[in-house]
C-alpha cells in the first residue's frame, strides 16, 4: 500500500512537471529591511527565524542567540546569548519560548528564562491553551496544560513514527468538513494526526519510514483546509524538493503541486495568506526566491529572488517564512554566497501580498475567484469569491460542452469575502467549470465531481 502511495504521488509528478502554470507572471514583491542587519554583532550571524509577537514585538534568532526589536526602535537587543536558535515561538498569554533542539522558556518577555528541555522542535497553542510540542529526543509529542511550565510526554508507540518523530505541528478546528478538531504532525516518516489534542494519534496515508522528508504544516482558515511541505522519495534514493499536500482531516492527504525549485534538499516551509493565496520558500536554497500559488498549491510562481545588494551584493539565502499582521510576508534570511562578510537581516514585503487569479495577475484589492473546496469532491463544493466593491454577480455551473447546469447565485452583492455551494451529489461525475460574471469581468474555476 506504501509504495502505491509513492508510485501514484511520482506519477502526479511527472504529470506536474510538465503542466504549464497558466496564470500570468507577476511582479517581483518589494522588501524592506526591519532594524538593522544583524551584522553588527561578533561571529557568523544569521536570522534563522522571525516571529511577531502581536503588534509589540519581533523576535529574531539566529547563530548568536535570540534578539527582540519593539516598535520605534532600529537596534536589535541581545536576549539570550551564544546559543544557536532554529525558531521562536509566542503563546496567547505572552509565554516566550526559544527553540534550539531543545527549549527555554520566558514569562517576562525574555529577561529572564527557566529550565532548558531537551530535543524540542516546534511548538503550537490549540484554541483550548492546551500546548505542544515536537519532542525528538523521546516519543515525538509533549503537552502542558500549565502554559508550558511542565510537559507530560505522549508516546506515540513505533507505528506512526518508525525512526524520527514529527517536527512540524498544525491544527484545524471543527467546521463542516469536520465534527471535531484536528491536530497533525509531520516529519521524516510523514504524518499524523489526532483528534483529542494530542493524547491519542494514528497514522495518515503519509507514513512510510525514510520516504518523506517535512517540517511544516498550515492550517489555510481561507479554504478550511491542512497543507504540508513533505518532500518525497521517489524510490530511487533520492529526494524531490517543495512537493504540496493538501488535507481536508489529517488522514487523508493529496500531492497537490510542487514548488519549482532546485539545488537543495531542504524541507520546504509553507504559509497561507488571508485571500486564499499559498506561499513558499525552500530554506538555504540557492536561488532565494519566493513562489506563490492561487489554487491550493496545484501551480506556483516566482515572485522574484530577494536581493541582498544593499546587504552584501548577493541574493540572500532563505531560512524561514511567516505571514504576519496585515498580509505582509517576513522572511529570516542569511548572507548571499561569495558576500565579503558575515550578514543575517529580517525583511518584510512595504505592501500586503496577494496573488494572480485565473484571470491574471492579483492587485491588492482586486475581486477574485478562489480555489473550490473539497476538489475533487463526491459531494458538496465550496468556491469562494472576493469582491472589492458591490456590484452584480452571476457564478454559474458549466459542463464541459458549454452547457449551464447550474445558478448558484445572480444578484447584486456588497464587498467582501462570499462562499458559494455547489451539490456535487447531484451531478454525473466529471469536470465542470464555475464561472463567476462580476461586474463585466470573468472568473473561472475547474471542480471535478467523482462518484
């Protein structure tokens, strides 16, 4: 059963790699650089991550330790030093803490941290404050209950993480397409999920022991749906960068797309922004580029290389990945090869980012038809519209002889964010086309109905 899921996922592949990305190039984003580089520290200093604690504070980590910048100021402040932290992470009620295969933790904004806790790498708050934690060393799963003053460890028992426990942590909350919440992990051997916040688990079609390689998982609030960067092997000992999977419940998981990159092996990360659109980098790669997708990950683009000129005349190299406050992208990132000197910088996109629709190329504020979910489907389909001010919709169900077989909705409506229900069970399997007339201009998005 393994090795079908794997001959299928290289099938899709091959498919993947010779599809044209239909939708139009867009422009390159436009960054800035947040306080300054962090150059001015002793040592090789690199920004491996960078995480927004609300509107109050940015953290960065990197080879010399952890770093804070509040709003106004330009200088980095030195919190923790001579310790090499991978990501940092803040929970709800203003817990601190700083991962480095392994994890301290901070209740007064980083003055002061408590006891180290071996082999940690991710950390995640459900809706209940329950926390979580990758934990690598053991059983691959911890909790507290206590905002992380102690941790109870969850044995996950061989089956579902044979060698290396999971290092990527997303939760989706209850919805339509699920009567309760699901917590997944994903990790070397692939992925798992659990329905009772973390105490119970079982495994995924994801699970094969040295076949995946993932470190990040999303929950998009925008189509209800799971995505994971889980690279896959082949089966010729090689592994094949930034493969997207897309999961309704944690169980089931489809190889959506892959991002089209090349030159590094690393596990690709993965954010969801607020209108629908995917993003991606592949940390360390050499082209330090930035792609995005507007139809859950099945085609992606470039949005350009991130220039280092004004650092050290190179393309920087891309460590980690986060949509922040606003829709604006962050990225940690490190020095550009063949750079005269050691540079790590925080940048940001000036504007808030967007992506192309099937009609073209995205502008901030534009009306677009998003990806329907679940697609395919057996039975009901959700396609999402964004309309940037009121005018008369008509979204309409085509078969693929041109031929309306449904309305599903004509009329004026307001601005704003809509969703639109199409009974598959109705319909003979096949493709159908949704068509959404606004204002004079067209949308148009592919659902495909099985039985």
């Amino acid at each position: 059963m393994r090795r079908l899921l794997l001959s299928a996922a290289v099938g899709l592949l091959v498919g993947l790699a010779a599809a044209p990305i239909s939708r139009a190039q867009e422009q390159p984003l436009v960054w800035e650089v947040v306080g300054e580089p962090l150059n001015e520290f002793d040592g090789y200093v690199d920004a491996e991550d960078a995480f927004l604690a609300g509107d109050t504070a940015v953290y960065a980590t990197g080879v010399e330790g952890l770093f804070v910048l509040h709003p106004g100021e330009t200088a980095w402040t030195l919190l923790i030093e001579h310790i090499r932290h991978a990501a940092v992470y803040a929970s709800s009620t203003g817990a601190l803490f700083a991962i480095s295969r392994g994890m301290v933790r901070s209740t007064d904004n980083g003055q002061t941290w408590g006891d180290f806790i071996d082999d940690v790498v991710a950390v995640l708050e459900l809706p209940s404050g329950v926390l979580i934690a990758a934990e690598i060393g053991c059983c691959g799963i911890a909790r507290s209950t206590d905002e992380g003053a102690t941790w109870t460890l969850v044995d996950l028992g061989g089956m579902i993480t044979p060698e290396y426990p999971p290092e990527g942590l997303a939760y989706a909350p209850p919805s339509p397409r699920r009567a309760e919440g699901r917590l997944v992990a994903v990790g070397r051997d692939g992925a798992a999920y659990s329905t009772d916040e973390g105490l119970t688990w079982a495994p995924s079609n994801l699970v094969e022991s040295f076949g995946f390689l993932g470190r990040t998982a999303i929950y998009s609030e925008y189509d209800d749906t799971l995505y994971a960067m889980i690279n896959g092997d082949p089966g010729d000992g090689g592994t094949t960068t930034g493969l997207v999977w897309a999961s309704a419940d944690g169980e089931m998981w489809e190889l959506r797309g892959r991002v089209p990159t090349g030159g590094d092996e690393s596990p690709g990360q993965i954010v969801a922004g607020a209108e629908g659109g995917l993003w991606a980098i592949i940390p360390g790669s050499i082209d330090g580029a930035v792609y995005a997708s507007a139809d859950g990950g099945r085609t992606w683009v470039s949005r350009g290389e991130i220039d280092g000129e004004a650092l050290v005349g190179n393309t920087l190299r891309l460590m980690r990945l986060r949509m922040g406050p606003g829709g604006r992208l962050w990225l940690a990132t490190i020095d550009g090869l063949g750079g005269p000197g050691p540079t790590g910088a925080v940048l940001r996109t000036v504007e808030p980012v967007v992506v192309a629709s099937e009609a073209g190329p995205g502008k901030h504020g534009e009306s677009a038809l998003g990806a329907a979910y679940p697609n395919p489907s057996r039975s009901r389909v959700t396609v999402p519209l964004v309309l940037d001010a009121a005018a008369e919709v008509r979204v309409t169900v085509y078969d693929l002889l041109g031929r309306a077989v449904a309305v599903l909705h004509e009329g004026r409506l307001a601005a704003g964010r809509r969703r639109f229900s199409l009974d598959g069970a109705a319909l003979p399997a096949g493709v159908y086309l949704v068509r959404a007339e606004v204002g004079g201009q067209w949308f148009t998005e592919r659902v495909t109905v099985m039985r």
